[in-house]
C-alpha cells in the first residue's frame, strides 16, 4: 500500500518545473528517464520511464527489491499503476517535442487482476500528454492468457496508443506472438548485443532477427548498447533505434546529450569504412586465387574437361569444392573436391552433397555472374547447403562447346569468420 499518496515535490531546478516523487512502504519514488535514439535521425526520439528509489537516509534501493515488495497480484498492480503515474506527471512537466514516453506495463498482473481500462485514458487527460506518444512496453513471454492480452492490447490501440515488445529474445520469447500481437515496435533484449559482440554467429542471427521484425510490420530498438562495437553491431544489423549507457545513462531531466549527433555520423562513418574494409577483406583473400581460376576456366572453356579443370584450383588450400551450372541455374556436373577435404566431409550431410541436378539459380553467385558476363564475381561468407559451413564463391560465366555456363568455386571462410559476419543479401 501506499504510504502517502500525495506527490512530493523534488528535485528542484529554478529553470524548469520541478519533478514529483511519492511514497511506497517507507521508500521515496522518483523518475528517471533514458533516451532511445533514432539511427537515422542521430538524436532521441523517445525516453524510457524508469522508476528509482531511495531510503529516508538516501541510500538507493535497487528496482529488484522494490519489484519484489508487493504481496499479490493486487498490490503489484497498484505499484504498477504507481509507477505509471509517477512518469507519466514528470514527462508532462519537461519539455519533450514530439519524443515518445515508453512505459513498461506490467501485463501479467493486468491480465490476470483484470482491472478497470479506463486507468490509462483518465491518466492521459489528467497529464495532457496525446496518446500517440505513449509505448505501452509489454513483455510477451511472462503473459499466459494470450486472448486476455489481446483485448487489452486492443484497447490501448484504440485508444491511440503504440505497442512496443520488450525483451524480445529473452526468455520463451517467439515469433508467433509477434505475429499474433502485431507490436509497432520491438525492443530487442540486451543480452542479443552482447553475444554478438563476441560471436560473428550470433551477429548473424540479429541479423536474421531484424530482418524478420521489419517483415513483420514492426521497428526494432536494440536494447542494452554499451560499447561503440555493440553500437557498431546494432548499425549493421539494420536496427531502427538504440538505447543504452553507451549513448546516455537514465536521468531525472529529459535530454539529448551533448555531442550525439556527432557520435552518430562517426558511428555511420564507421560502418561505412568496415563495409569497405569487408570488401577489400574479401578481394585480399580471394587475389592470391583468381590467376588459377582464370587459367581454370580457360581451360575448361579449350577442352570441356570439368574435372581436369577443377584440380589446378587444388593447389590452394583454401578451396573446398568446385562445380559447373549451365544458364538456367542446373548444376551439371558432381562436386569436385580436393582429397584433403573429401576426409573433412561431414557425413550427417551426406544427403545434401550431392548437386546432381540441384538449380541455383536464386543464389547470388549465379545470376550476378549472368549479370556481368566474363567477370569474377566473389561473394559475401554464407552458410554453404552442401556441408553446413561457412564459405565464400568465386564465380563467372564461361563459354565451353557452344554453350553458357557458370564456373563456380568455393573457398572455406572458417578461419576468416571473426572477420565478417554479414550475411549474404
């Protein structure tokens, strides 16, 4: 319960209207908020509402042990509501623009309290903040009712509210609920950032994950950003907007720090110049090679001896397996491959090593060597079907016995991985 109801008035500053604070079982409550900042734009066009707490004597209470004092779902909905109101009184009083306020709900407990919906439409007129800009911030994973949860998103939307959800990839979060809830906006969990940081892989699979968010309808908000690496990572995935200490630390006052807006052109100019070095990346690895391609394909092109062809390219130890396409994308010849990979060959792919009559003509190494006729085109690392590893492929077209074909050899990426992790467009 709370002790005082009433606001207390703190945080004095003689240029701008002071903030409120309130009461919860002998604790003071204040605000804090945190900017979300549009890539794009280089500047904040949101801020998080979160809750701070402090004893009598000053000492901070973590937001843990404040979260955990409620006793029911009751009292975690009061203090929920609390907090709501609280942000929702100091957002108003600062000067904000067109920014959006999120606020985190917490949806378990209004599912399973059920409580009056008009809570949120009377703290919108008493705080004359437009509903347009209020997130309402819901974590999928920790709500089992999920009709209940949808009347509920229903009705904030009705009321012109955006939906944001939070931690997405935490948890027992799915894509279904994404589908199924249709977010405006996705915040993705922090720790997704911090792996990527360390694993091209996991870069890959954010990749991945924005991608499918943005083919969802949805924009997406990488959380947790605390290094120009991870923002950096966050850039090159495709992100929408970022948040973390890495760009500002939650505050009282609503802000956009000094010098973001020169932090995001570096942060743009720095992701051009890794995209230029991943190209030079790929021409340094792939130089050493090219001369044997060509003289493979001159080969090939003189006799018609695929196999014959392939083995000069043997010769670096790079190369995993070569094979032949005719224009429409068939695979017509076996895969050829030098006799130090033939014993790495992983076995539990057996049934995908065979390209006898496979066609691909929907992978990039094929209709951009089409595209540009007599031209060695090397493609960005992807993952290879043929044996579930990481490759690059030179590949161009060439005229052998009357007919067009696409000469296509792969060279393994495994130790280069740490290198790049975009995935192949």
């Amino acid at each position: 319960m709370l002790d005082n109801a009433d606001a207390c008035m703190a945080l004095h500053d003689p240029l701008a209207e002071p903030m409120q604070c309130t009461r919860y079982r002998g604790l003071t409550l204040t605000s804090h908020f945190q900017p979300i900042f549009s890539i794009a734009h280089g500047r904040a066009v949101g801020y998080e509402g979160l809750v701070r707490a402090r004893h009598d004597d000053g000492r901070p209470e973590t937001p843990a042990t404040l979260l955990a004092l409620p006793n029911d779902g009751q009292q975690c909905l009061e203090l929920d509501r609390t907090c709501r109101t609280l942000h929702m009184h100091n957002f108003a009083r600062q000067a904000s623009g067109q920014a959006w306020l999120f606020l985190n709900l917490n949806s378990q407990y209004l599912v399973t309290e059920r409580p009056d919906i008009g809570f949120t439409r009377n703290l919108l007129q008493a705080t004359g903040i437009p509903a347009h800009r209020l997130v309402i911030e819901i974590i999928e994973s920790e709500v089992r009712d999920q009709a209940q949860l949808k009347q509920f998103i229903r009705y904030f939307r009705e009321l012109g509210c955006l939906i944001a959800i939070d931690d997405f990839g935490a948890g027992h979060s799915n894509f279904d609920r994404i589908w199924d809830l249709e977010p405006d906006i996705v915040k993705i969990d922090r720790r997704l950032i911090q792996d990527a940081s360390n694993s091209p892989r996991v870069g890959r699979i954010l990749n991945g994950i924005v991608s499918l968010l943005h083919e969802a309808g949805s924009l997406v908000v990488i959380e947790g950003v605390e290094s120009e690496h991870e923002a950096l990572l966050a850039i090159a995935a495709n992100a929408d907007m970022v948040q973390g200490f890495y760009f500002a630390k939650p505050q009282p006052r609503l802000s956009d720090p000094q010098g973001v807006a020169e932090i995001f052109a570096s942060l743009r100019r720095g992701q051009q110049w890794h995209s230029v070095k991943r190209h030079a990346d790929l021409q340094h690895y792939s130089r050493g090679i090219e001369g044997l391609f060509q003289q493979a394909l001159v080969e090939f092109a003189a006799h018609q001896q695929f196999v014959q062809s392939s083995t000069r390219l043997f010769s670096d130890p790079r190369t995993v397996r070569c094979y032949l396409l005719n224009e429409a994308g068939y695979q017509v010849s076996p895969n050829v491959y030098p006799l130090h990979y033939q014993q790495q060959l992983n076995r539990r792919f057996a049934p995908l090593q065979c390209g006898d009559h496979a066609n691909w003509s929907h992978k990039h190494y094929h209709y951009r060597a089409l595209k540009q006729p007599g031209v060695i085109q090397i493609s960005r690392p992807y993952l290879s079907v043929a044996d579930s590893r990481m490759c690059i492929t030179l590949s161009q077209t060439v005229h052998a016995g009357g007919m067009l074909h696409v000469f296509c050899c792969d060279l393994d990426w495994q130790e280069q991985s740490r290198h790049c992790s975009a995935a192949e467009p």
